[in-house]
C-alpha cells in the first residue's frame, strides 16, 4: 500500500488554506502550522473585506462563480466584464511594467479557473455591491473590474476555508511557529517548530510557506522600507513578521521584488497600532475620489481623482506617511456623504464636523486653518462645473489652474454640513519577498529549485512595484497556494 506523502503548510490564511486544500486533494497528508491563537487566525486574509479581482467576459461568468444572482439582479445591474488583457494592462501599468511576466501571466490566466476551484469546493461569492458600484439614472454599475467578493468578507473566507480543510482531514495546529527549515541532501525535508517554548521538528516531503510577508516587523520596516516607516500603523494581523522570507533565506532562497515598497493606505488617524478584528478593515477610509485632501499645513498633496480608488488606495497611504506628522484629513460636503462608504460610520472614527469651512478647519487639532480655508476656496474656484458628475467612470469633471489639479469627479465644497476625517498610514503588506516560479517552487539564488519548498500569498516576491491592483492580492494567494498544493501533495 502506497503511503501518503506529508505536507506542512506555515501559515493560516487564505493561500496557507488553498495549498492545504489543494495538496489533500491530491491525496497528501496535510498539516496546517498557524502561529496565531485560534482566536486570532486567518492571518491579513481576516482583515480584509473578501474582495478578488478575476478576470470575467460578462454576466454569465459571473453566474458560474454566483450561482444564487437573482434575475432581477442581473437586470438591474451593470457588471460589465473584466478581460485578460485589462488584468494585463491594469497589473503592468501600477507596478510600472516591473511585474514578473511568468508570475502575471500565472495569476491572470488561472484567476477565473482557481475562483471557479473555490465555489465547487463551497466557498460562496456574491457581487461587491457596497463599495465597487454606484447608482446612476436608477441603474447599478460597477466600475473598476472589481466586482466579487467572498461571502462573510475576509473572516467568511478563512471560515468557510477552515471548514473545508477540516472536512478535508487536515491538521491545523494554533500557536505553533515555524522557527527553520529542516534539509537532507540538498532537499527541504521539514520545519522547527516552537510550541510553548519547546522546539520539535515536524519532518515532511514538502513545505509550503504561506504566512505572509514581514508588515508587522517595525525593524524589517525602517530596515527595508525606510526612515519612517516603523511609525506605519499595521492593517492586518501582528504576527506577519517575515518568519517564511527569514527561514527560505537562511538557506540560500533567492530574495525577489520590490524590498522597499508596500500595500500602505489611508487608514484612521487613532487605529491601534495593530488590526482590531472587531473593527476589521473599516478603519480604512477610500472614499477620497469624492472629497480633497488636506494635510496639517492647510494644502492639498495629491491628486484625489487621478484613477478610479482600486488603482490609488495601495500607494497614498505611503504619500500621507511623508506629511507631517503622518497625517492627513478627507474633507467632504453634504452632496457627496450619502455616497461615502460604510467604513466612514463605525465608531471609532476620527471625525469633525462643522456647518462653515471656517468652523471645520477650526476644530481640526494642529491644521493651519487659514491656509486649509483658503485651499478650499481656490479648489472651489477652479472646479470645472459643466461636465457631468459621474462616480462610476472616469467623468473628467476636474480642475483647472490648481498646483495640484484634481482630474476627476471634482465638485465644490458648498453644502453644509461639511466633515473631516483624520487619517494616517496603514500597510496591509509587503511587497519583497521570495523568488519563486510559476510552479510556486522557491527557487536558490543561483536560479535552481529548492527541492521540496513552496511559497504562495504575501511572502512571495515579484509581482507587485509601487502600487497594486485591488482584490488582487487575496486571488495571488489562492492561485499560488492552489498550485503550490497541486504540486507538494502530487
């Protein structure tokens, strides 16, 4: 009788779960290595609200990853459709064509494929009504290309993954951190594992790394992203610590990517300096297309509507860690607040409100009032007023004659009440990590493949430069963690 071969997987979320899945399916036996308490597993795919960008040729695929859409949503709703070479050009644009073409091309051609994967495994999808489609003239669209989410957000997703691994007979094991690689002849034969302060090997015929890239490491941060940095506040889970990245690199695994660049966002001025499960990833604030943003001396530093939110939201939140005192605050009217998205009404919000742009810079802490009033009264001057407003496209509603002009969905600040939000930098990951092939082997720094090593998710190394493509990340992670099972357990 044939005897099964072993696979452990480090890390707990959503590309740990598909390789966990994935290699079982092939007949492996799998054991899971989360370092986090159950209570805080799941790793950043818990943090994030479960949106995958796929690519789509229209409805009917939709259909096949949705089978519950409604035929009166189908009706009302403009979906549209995500081509591969949108993905292509999408992905090459934001990272400045620095993209591993092999890595691309893998994650592209197998996104529709491995989400399909998913469904039938029982990981439910709905349409991402709430923060990628507006209303316009009694009609739903979408805009974006990002259109599916997992139900139950991030935490759905690691829940319904979880179940499945468990139906699955796989071990997972909490509170249980990979410390380094085990090797024999040349070949990754298994991990160190320290549980409670006692140190165990776990032997195995593969290892997949899959626990994230090195965001919650304040001295990896100002090591690697630099001066500043360590003053970021984290978006996600503490324990992404860059203990896969540390452990492949030990024994002579390539490093791949870009080491100072991260996914960093907008993200509220008083979050914890770690992610708040209970929170999730509304600390976050992406409605800024439909306002302007200040920082404490009064002026405007970006261009709010220079792309739609998915294709700016991953590179601002480094642009405010360079204002003072990391700070910046979105500014909007009455016209636009029933647009702005939920996150802008939990709680824990940092917000002012006032009835005059005089009053609201007033009671902003530290703002240089007179400059923000008179920032606010130049922007309103140059706001072209004759193109339509349109949220769900790239209107070219902008302004004229600014330092900074606004490219689109400009309007003026003129109905009260007006409201501020305070926010800072939030990184949700790093972008340097392994090397890796499309066959989400790790590959030496001579260019051979470490026999028996996987990667997949946040740890690997190479796809994303300077910016990132929403939702694309959760997907990376299942199309490399679903290769990487393939491969280990087969």
């Amino acid at each position: 009788m044939a005897v099964s071969r072993q696979v452990v997987v480090v890390g707990g979320g959503n590309a740990a779960l598909c390789a966990a899945i994935s290699a079982a399916e092939q007949g492996a036996r799998v054991t899971v290595l989360e370092r986090a308490p159950q209570e805080e597993s799941g790793g950043n795919s818990r943090f994030t609200a479960g949106a995958m960008r796929v690519v789509y040729n229209g409805v009917d695929d939709l259909v096949k990853l949705m089978p519950d859409l409604s035929s009166s949503e189908r009706d009302r709703t403009d979906f549209g459709q995500y081509s591969r070479e949108t993905f292509y050009e999408d992905l090459g644009r934001l990272t400045e064509y620095r993209t591993d073409p092999d890595l691309a091309e893998t994650l592209i051609e197998n996104s529709f494929d491995t989400l399909l994967w998913m469904r039938e495994k029982g990981v439910r999808f709905l349409p991402l009504y709430g923060r990628q489609s507006f209303e316009v003239d009694g009609r739903v669209k979408f805009w974006g290309g990002l259109t599916v989410e997992a139900w139950g957000g991030g935490p759905g997703l690691v829940e319904n993954l979880t179940r499945i691994a468990r139906s699955l007979d796989i071990t997972i094991l909490y509170r249980t951190r990979a410390v380094s690689l085990l090797r024999e002849n040349g070949r990754v034969n298994g991990v160190v594992v320290d549980r409670d302060g006692q140190t165990e090997p776990y032997h195995a015929d593969a290892i997949i790394l899959a626990c994230g890239g090195f965001e919650s490491n304040a001295a990896w941060r100002a090591r690697y992203l630099g001066p500043g940095w360590d003053l970021a506040r984290v978006r996600g889970t503490r324990f992404n610590t860059g203990d896969g990245i540390a452990m492949a690199l030990d024994i002579g695994a390539a490093a791949r990517g870009h080491w100072s660049g991260c996914h960093a966002v907008g993200w509220d001025l008083n979050a914890p300096e770690y992610g708040d499960l209970n929170v999730g990833d509304n600390f976050q604030k992406h409605s800024y297309p439909l306002g302007i943003m200040l920082n404490l001396t009064g002026k405007r530093f970006v261009d709010e509507g220079a792309d739609f939110r998915n294709f700016t939201y991953a590179k601002y939140g480094h642009v405010i860690l360079q204002q003072p005192a990391q700070t910046a605050w979105q500014i909007f009217d009455a016209k636009v607040v029933p647009s702005l998205r939920d996150e802008y009404r939990i709680r824990q919000v940092t917000k002012v409100t006032a009835d005059t742009i005089e009053d609201l810079a007033a009671r902003i802490e530290n703002m240089n009032a007179q400059m923000m009033i008179a920032t606010i009264q130049g922007y309103n001057d140059a706001v072209d007023q004759t193109t339509p407003f349109d949220p769900s496209v790239k209107d070219g509603r902008a302004t004229k004659g600014l330092e900074i002009n606004k490219s689109n969905w400009a309007n003026r600040l003129d109905t009260p009440p007006y409201e501020a939000y305070g926010t800072t930098c939030g990184v949700t990951f790093t972008f340097g990590g392994l090397h890796v092939d499309r066959e989400a082997q790790v590959l030496a720094q001579d260019g051979r493949v470490i026999p028996g090593l996987y990667a997949a998710g946040e740890l690997v190394g190479g796809l994303f430069y300077f910016n990132y493509p929403g939702g694309t990340g959760l997907t990376s992670g299942s199309v490399f963690g679903r290769i990487a099972g393939r491969n280990a357990g087969g």
